[in-house]
C-alpha cells in the first residue's frame, strides 16, 4: 500500500497533506480532494513534492465513488466533516478502499456525535476485508493511543483517566475557534457528560471547572466537557471505573460563546429571514476566522495529555502523558496552528501504521484497539514528540479533589 487521498483540504486537512509529502518514502501517491478545488490547489502550492487534486462533494456517495475507481487508493484520510463520514464510509464500500477519519459521524439536525452510527458498518467493512480506522486525529485520536500504551506498557490496571486539553495561546483576534467553527461550538454548547462506576453521568454546559496543572504551561482553569473518545475507551480499556475530558477556554471564549448562544446564533434548526430558511450556526460560520487563517500571529502552545490512575505490581501508580506543541512552530513548518497541526499529525502516522504493515484488520477499529508501540516510536519523528512522567496526588490537587 502507498496510495492516499486526502478527502477535506481545509485547516486540519492542509496539515495531513503536506506531512504526507514530507514522506514520499511512505506515501508514493497522494491525491488530495475538496468540495472546492481552490482550496486544494492551495494547499497543493504549499506541499514540498507533487499532489494531484480534484473536486469532490463528499456527501454525494456516487460523486465520492467515481473519484474512488479513478484515483484507486489503498487509503482515504477523511478530514472533511463528522457529516461526511457515513457517505465516505459507504463510498469507501463501494469501491474497495479503507477508511480513516479523525472525528465520529453526527447528523446536521442533532449536536450529538457518538460512534453508535459508525460501530455498526464494523461486519460491512470486515466481509469486503477492509479496515476503517476510526477517531485518529489528537483527541480523539493521540489520547487514546496515550491510553492503550499506558495500558500495554506502564499499567497492570488503570482505574481513573482524565485527559487534560490546554490551548494556552493566542490568535489575536476577537473571537475564533480553533477548528471548524460550527463543529465547535455544537460540541462546547451540549450538555457535558462523564463515565463514572459503570454508567454516564450528564452535566450542565459547563457547569463543573477546575484547576488542571499543564506541563510546560502551569495551572488553567478547564471545563468538564464530554468529548467522544470516552464512548470507546470504556469498552476498551479494561477495568476503568472514571473517565472525565477537561478543556481550557478562557473568559473571552466564554464571554462570546454565552452571548451567540443568548441570541440563539448557534442555534442548529433554520429561522426563516426573507421568505429563506437560514441555520443561524451555518451563517455564523461564514462570519468568524476560518481556522486555517489564524497560523500567522498565533502565540503560545498547547499543552495535551492523558493523567492515570492505577495500579503497577501491587501498587498504586498516577502517570501523565503529554504533548506540548507551539503554535510558532506549527506556522513556520506547515503555514497552521498547533490545534490543525495536533490534528492533521496523527492520522498521517496512522496511514503509515495501515502502510507499513503495523496496523492490519478487517472491519471498524477505534484506534487504541491497534498495537500502540509503533506509533508511539513514529509520531514524535513526525512532529508531536511525547513525555510520561511519573506525578503525585498533589502535583494536581484540585483535579484529583474536585467532586464528580
Ligand atoms: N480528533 C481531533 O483531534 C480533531 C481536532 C480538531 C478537528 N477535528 C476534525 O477535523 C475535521 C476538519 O477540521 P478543520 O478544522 O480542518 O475544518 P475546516 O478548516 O473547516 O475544514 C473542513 C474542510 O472540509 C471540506 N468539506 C466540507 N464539506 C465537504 C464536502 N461535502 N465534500 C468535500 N469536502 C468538504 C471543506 O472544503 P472546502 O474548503 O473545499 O469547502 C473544508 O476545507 C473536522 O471533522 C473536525 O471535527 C478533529
């Protein structure tokens, strides 16, 4: 296998691309599709070695198809949008190509993600003999590698994970997000939800905060938030009693966020303005910064990890894994920002894993059913290197303390 196509060509998927053309050792044929074919002529002028490029509309399976028996890769990266993945999926099946992506399927009319629409194609895929790989962006995606490597390597049994996610920069501009603005904000305004002893416990929108102390960065308030990596590191990481996701927004962020939602423009159902439905978070979309734009002046780093809970030889055992990428770095290499950058990394890495024989199946994985130690040894050669440290109870105080 040496042939990719990279569906999505916008601030996560310019990433992929161009890291694939870093290595042409992997990756012999890179193929790079959008809904606009502007986009990847872009992001084709910015890849140090040659990428073919063509339009596609992902949500039109006979459209994706056709350019699948045309362009014949072994692999298609998804990194348009969660919508995409089921008509991908299908395409993907049709046509005999295995399937990544790095963000679960959730349908236009509900903000709900969840892999209960993905898990199912798991006998389609493995009758054809072909593998989706499911979540292999940063998070999800990094995190839940952190997790099968603690899980293979540094842990008899891990009963707690907090995964802690820190964007401690700044783009300068009044408002942004950091990844597509409608995906994110249908996932920051839903209720919050974390697993605790067996079942799902929901929250109010940002109702539970708390200090976490990020390497490299040092104390941040961060938010209990559900993120979809959870729904399958319960299933697959045995003997978990607590998982819980925490993310940092800062005031201003929230300041924003309170007052789009109060006059309801991230609201997912159409308004009729003129005679002409409009879905108030699609048109906001069009007013805020796309996500690849805001590399320039980004200043600062982010800061993201996995901290266990559990037991080594009898023991109780607390580590963190973590990754600290800057911003500065990410626009020098790539032209994009640490959050495209985090993203856009780990599924090139995946695709090297599926390539070079490291990672094999037949059916849907989520990515911390696949051996992790190749990828562990990969990705920090690729641009997101790795720390473990062994931490205390009190080296996160308030994190281990706060009441959920
Ligand atoms: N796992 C993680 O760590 C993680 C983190 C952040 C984001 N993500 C995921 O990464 C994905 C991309 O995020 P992003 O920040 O790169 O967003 P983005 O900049 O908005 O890029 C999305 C791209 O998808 C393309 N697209 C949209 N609809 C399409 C269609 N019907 N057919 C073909 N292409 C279509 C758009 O193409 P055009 O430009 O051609 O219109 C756009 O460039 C999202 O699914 C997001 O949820 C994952």
């Amino acid at each position: 296998m040496d042939s990719v196509l990279i569906i999505g060509a916008g601030a996560a998927g310019s990433v992929v691309a161009q890291k694939c053309a870093m290595n042409r050792d992997v990756f012999k044929k890179i193929h790079l599709a959008s809904r606009r074919l502007k986009s990847c002529v872009d992001v084709a002028a910015r890849c140090k070695t040659p990428v073919e490029v063509s339009q596609v509309d992902a949500d039109n399976v006979a459209e994706t198809v056709a350019l699948l028996k045309k362009v014949k890769p072994d692999l298609v990266i998804n990194m348009a949008l969660p919508y995409q993945d089921l008509p991908i999926m299908d395409a993907c099946l049709e046509a005999g190509v295995n399937y990544m992506d790095t963000a679960n399927y959730e349908p236009r009319d509900e903000a709900k993600f969840s892999y209960t629409w993905q898990w199912p194609y798991h006998d389609k895929f493995k009758a054809k003999g072909l593998m989706a790989i499911l979540g292999c962006g940063f998070d999800p995606g990094q995190s839940n590698i952190y997790c099968a490597y603690a899980q293979e390597h540094l842990f008899d049994e891990i009963s707690q994970i907090d995964i802690v996610d820190c964007n401690d920069g700044s783009h300068g501009k009044a408002f942004a997000t950091n990844f597509n603005p409608e995906i994110n904000l249908r996932e920051v305004t839903q209720r919050g939800k974390y697993w605790k002893d067996g079942k799902w416990i929901e929250i109010d929108p940002l109702s539970i905060a708390c200090m976490v102390d990020y390497p490299e960065v040092g104390p941040r308030k961060s938010y209990l938030i559900y993120h979809e990596e959870e729904e399958s590191l319960v299933e697959n990481i045995k003997g978990l009693k607590q998982i819980r996701f925490w993310m940092t927004f800062s005031d201003n962020y929230i300041k924003h966020l309170d007052v789009l939602q109060n006059v309801g423009m991230t609201r997912i159902d159409p308004v009729m303005y003129k005679g002409n439905p409009v879905i108030p978070i699609e048109f906001l979309k069009e007013l805020l910064p796309p996500p690849s734009s805001l590399g320039e002046n980004y200043t600062g780093r982010t800061s993201i990890g996995c901290i266990f809970v559990g037991k080594k030889d009898g023991k109780e055992k607390r580590a963190i894994i973590y990754n600290v990428c800057e911003h500065n770095d990410c626009y020098k290499e790539v032209g994009a920002q640490a959050v495209s950058y985090t993203t856009g990394v780990p599924p090139v890495v995946g695709a090297m894993m599926l390539f070079q024989g490291h990672w094999g199946g037949k059916g849907v994985f989520n990515v911390e059913q696949l051996p992790s130690k190749p990828f562990m040894d990969e990705i920090g050669k690729q641009g997101l290197p790795w720390t473990m440290k062994e931490i205390k109870a009190a080296d996160q105080a308030e994190l281990f303390a706060v009441k959920t």
